[in-house]
C-alpha cells in the first residue's frame, strides 16, 4: 500500500516533516520493487535519517511534553552506523535483523535474533528498532 504525506505509518511520527517525507518517497520506492510493507519502511526510516545526518537535518521532533520542553536526545552523539531493525523475515517463517540493505542475523525466534541484534547495536554503538510481524515499530533501544 503506497503512503502519502498525509496517510503514513505511525512509526515515523516522530521525525520531523522533511525526513519523514524523504522516508515515504524511498519507502513507496522500495513497495514498487516489491518488498513488503514493513520491510520497506525500516529501510526507509535508516536511509532518510542517514540523508539528514549527512545534511546535518534534525531527524526527529523535539519533546513539548512534560516541563522542561527538553529536545530529544541529540542524533551526533550516536554512532556513525545506520540503525539495527529486527523484522520479520518476508521469505521464510523466521525472523531477521538488518542494518540498511545488508542483513547481519537470522534465526527461528524473534527473542535469538533481538539478542544477536543487541550486541552488534552495542558493539557499534547504535540504535536497535525491533518490529512486530506486521512490520509496525514496537521498540527503539538506543546503544549509543
């Protein structure tokens, strides 16, 4: 299903305006060559944070709530690895874990790839994104 700048999936709500754009353009790109939904928009969230990082873009909106109206936690200080997301793997009854195109773990259970996934984010220094089957982002963890 195509997505536009109004009709999105919730797990980029919190980017900001323009690299949430970026993320639709390349995630309705990814749908045309046939990944599927979930798929596509993990490889999409990494690739538009790495075009903003790049361009020095702010990548998610900052926190109004609560009193202090403190900014979310500031995307320079993290690693210079794209971020890890465990999804469900679309060609087998498994699950897989990915960082950008490439794919870095698989396994049968969802908890053995999360595990394998947990220590490279740490190794690297990065961020973890862990997905229900539907390919919707339940959890970010952030290792940096």
């Amino acid at each position: 299903m195509p997505w536009t700048y109004d009709d999105y999936p919730t797990s980029l709500k919190n980017l900001t305006a323009e690299v949430r754009r970026k993320a639709i353009d390349i995630a309705n790109a990814l749908l045309e060559d046939g990944y599927g939904d979930g798929r596509a928009i993990a490889i999409a969230t990494a690739q538009a944070e790495k075009w903003a990082k790049r361009r020095d873009k702010q990548i998610a909106k900052k926190n109004t709530g609560g009193t202090t109206g403190q900014a979310v936690a500031d995307d320079a200080d993290k690693g210079d690895e794209e971020s890890i997301h465990v999804l469900a793997d679309p060609e087998e009854s498994g699950w897989i874990a990915t960082q950008g195109q490439k794919r870095v773990a698989q396994g049968r259970t969802k908890a053995d790839v999360v595990d394998k996934a947990k220590e490279k984010a740490k190794s690297q220094k990065t961020e973890l994104c862990i997905h229900n089957k539907q390919g919707d982002l339940i959890e970010e963890r952030d290792y940096s």
